[in-house]
C-alpha cells in the first residue's frame, strides 16, 4: 500500500544529521510551497493557495498535469478562504478594511471564478453591509447557491439565491427583525434563523419551504453548564428531523438527533469523554457520513464501516507519522491527505481508492529535516484540584529529561482555539 511507501520515504530524511548547527530562523518562517489544499467534487483537481514575489494566488490545477492556473488577490484585500463550488468553479471570499461609521471594520466580498474561462465575478450588491460571503448551501452542481447579506447597512440579512453564471441575485427570504443567522437544509432550502437579544439567542424555525416561522428555543449566553448549548445545526430536507452538536450529558459537544418541531435534543449519535466534536457532515440522504474533534491532532471518525477500516489502514501504516485528512472527493475515493509529525514540516499526499495508491504531490519545507528537530508528545497532568490538564511537551534532543527550564507556551481563547502537535 502506497501509504506505507510515504512512511519509507519520511524514513529517508529522518535520521539524525550530524551537523547540529541551529537553523537559521529564516528556515521556519519560509513561506510553504502551498496551503489549504482542497480536491474537486470529482477528486481530479487541486485548489490552493501560495504565495510567490510578495504576492499572493489561489490556484487551481489538476492531480496528473502541474500546470498551475493562478488567480491573483490584489494587494489591496486579503484572503479568508475559498472552496469549489462543483467541479468548474471556484469561490474565494476576500476583505477589506473600510470606513464604518466613523470607525474602520473588515467588510468580505465574494468572488466566483469560471476555470474553463477565468472570469471572475464580485457577487453581492454595492450597497451590502459588511458580511459578504455567508454561504448557505452551495448547489452541487456549482451553478447556484445561497448568500446571507443585507442588501444595505442598515437592513437585517435577507437570503438570496445567486447564480454564478450570471452574477444575479433573487431574493429568496426577507428579513427579520434582529434574525442575523440563517440556516438551510441540504436541499437549499431556508429552514432556521438565529436572533440575538441581550441575554439570549433564540432559534426560528418553520417546517418546509413555505411554512410559517415560530420561535422555538432560547438560550441564554451565560449558561455555564452548557446543557442548553447547541452548534452546527442541520435540518433534513422534507422532514423536521436533523443534528446538533449539544453538550448535554458530559459538558463536551457530541453529535445527537434533534427534533426541531418538538424542540428535543435526541439520542447522542456520536461523542467522547475527553473531547468536543467539532462539525460533522451529512450524506445526500441525510444521514450522517463524518465526526471530526481534535485530540492530539484533527482527527475524522467516519461511519461508513469501510471508510473508517481505510482511515485506520492508513494511520496503521503511516506510524508515528500524522496522516490528517485534508480534503476528498464527493464519493470519499480519492483523498487528499498531510502526512507529517512534530518534528515534520510534512508533505501532501494524493490517496485513491481504487489502486491503494498514496502519491506524493507537495512538500511543506524541504529546507527542515526532522532528524535536526525535536519531537513532541502529547500529555496530561493533574492539577492540585484534580483537573486532568492537556499539553505539548517538547523535550530536547539528545539531552536527559531531568532538571531541564520550563518554558509555557499557553495558546489563546478561550474558545475556538488550540494548539496541535505538527
């Protein structure tokens, strides 16, 4: 199998050098070859991003011809992300800083780039407030989708429907009063709304494309038990049924059943003990396909017996090595994963299926060997009160772990943010 030859050839370059001369720090900060790769529903391309003379580009290209078709950012906006939309489209959302009422904000904007032609629109309307990329639901087909924006400053969000070809936006939800969440089925269809009040949030609901909205639950933003907490809400199509990740039963977010008529948090479908479940996805019937949390790195459960069988091939066959899932196909054959560890920079790796072939496309770092670096572990300590306590330990190498200085790192917070061994 093709992963254990990426093994072999991490073995290659992970024997200790001899010439122990620290890096130059210039070495670290080098930017990568690229970033955030993502495959093409169909598994055939690659979309990234790099940067090259001070400049910055998302690029796509496919898996067996290198060459790169670049979409340059201007110098002017910044990069939040991008993502296909279909296999012949490409969505990137950008932003800016501009002034806001006498202040200064960061305003996003939406581009859709056509890979056969190359032309790019800006999707949105001149007058629209500051949150121009909330997508919704993307059309599997990649010729539609769903924008949340206001259509002026001073508006709630509506929901419109854009076709990419082109650039026309119809209106598909008016706005509500304080609603500034809107959320649709996997069918694209607009089923929930989120409003903000002082003390609380609440959830709007209505059954079907034309049924009426009610409010259901509220929460209020100081519950600090978190057994009223629900994120990532998905409702099935045609149904009232759906998921929440809710952290009912042991204070970590675990992915259960959800009744949105009755407004009850069902069975736990999927959770851990240590860990919060972080997002989940869906299959096209609705059912769910994956679980991610993160332990000592991003991690993927799937619940499809052979899909999940593979997933631990590979890791069983990587080692000590990190074999991440970065992306894949929509059908789950072809994978795109990182291969790496904390003392490696790492390097992509195109994974199919059909052969058990895992193919080496990208380093990260060539110029850092793991021989010349120290790994890290992942461990848990007691607190004086009991409290089991998660780190990354780095020890140095070559040197006895004993009576060593202590340096902490703490990563911020609180929420949405730690750190990973890589």
């Amino acid at each position: 199998m093709a992963s254990a030859t990426a093994a072999q050839d991490h073995a290659a370059t992970s024997t200790p050098d001899a010439h122990q001369t620290p890096y130059d720090a210039a070495v670290f900060a080098k930017s990568p070859l690229l970033q955030s790769p993502k495959l093409s529903p169909d598994g055939q391309r690659l979309l990234f991003s790099t940067r090259r003379d001070g400049k910055l580009f998302v690029v796509f290209r496919s898996l067996t011809d290198p060459e790169l078709k670049p979409v340059l950012i201007p110098e002017k906006l910044d990069l939040n992300w991008y993502r296909w939309a279909g296999n012949n489209r490409v969505l990137i959302s950008v932003s800016q800083t501009v002034p806001w009422f006498g202040d200064e904000a960061r305003k996003s904007f939406l581009m859709a780039v056509d890979t056969a032609t190359m032309k790019i629109e800006f999707i949105g309307r001149a007058t629209q407030g500051l949150e121009g990329d909330d997508l919704l639901y993307v059309d599997p087909s990649g010729d539609w989708a769903l924008l949340s924006i206001q259509e002026t400053a001073y508006d709630y969000p509506a929901v419109f429907k854009v076709r990419f070809d082109t650039g026309r936006l119809s209106q598909v939800q008016v706005p509500f009063d304080n609603i500034w969440e809107w959320y649709a089925d996997n069918s694209g269809v607009v089923r929930i709304g989120i409003s903000y009040g002082a003390q609380k949030w609440t959830l709007h609901y209505r059954t079907g494309e034309n049924g009426k909205w009610k409010k259901l639950v509220s929460v209020s933003h100081d519950d600090e038990n978190r057994a009223g907490l629900i994120e990532a809400l998905r409702v099935v199509s045609g149904t009232d049924k759906g998921y929440v990740l809710a952290a009912r039963d042991n204070g970590r977010y675990a992915l259960h059943h959800y009744d949105f008529a009755t407004q009850t948090i069902g069975d736990r479908v999927f959770g851990l003990d240590q860990y919060d479940v972080e997002d989940f996805d869906l299959n096209a019937d609705g059912t769910p396909s994956a679980v991610y949390y993160t332990d000592d790195r991003p991690r993927v459960r799937w619940f499809d017996p052979a899909q999940q069988s593979l997933q631990e091939n590979v890791e069983q066959a990587l080692g000590s090595r990190h074999g991440t899932l970065v992306s894949s196909s929509r059908d789950g054959r072809i994978k795109l994963y990182h291969v790496g560890a904390s003392n490696d920079p790492g390097s992509y790796y195109a994974f199919q299926e059909a052969t058990g072939a895992m193919s080496l496309l990208f380093r990260i770092n060539g110029d850092l060997k793991p021989g010349r670096l120290s790994p890290s572990s992942y461990i848990n300590y007691k607190s004086r009160d009991g409290l089991s306590i998660f780190g990354n330990l780095t020890l140095p190498r070559g040197v006895a772990p004993k009576g060593l200085p202590l340096i902490i790192l703490p990563h911020g917070g609180p929420y949405g943010i730690r750190d990973v061994l890589g």
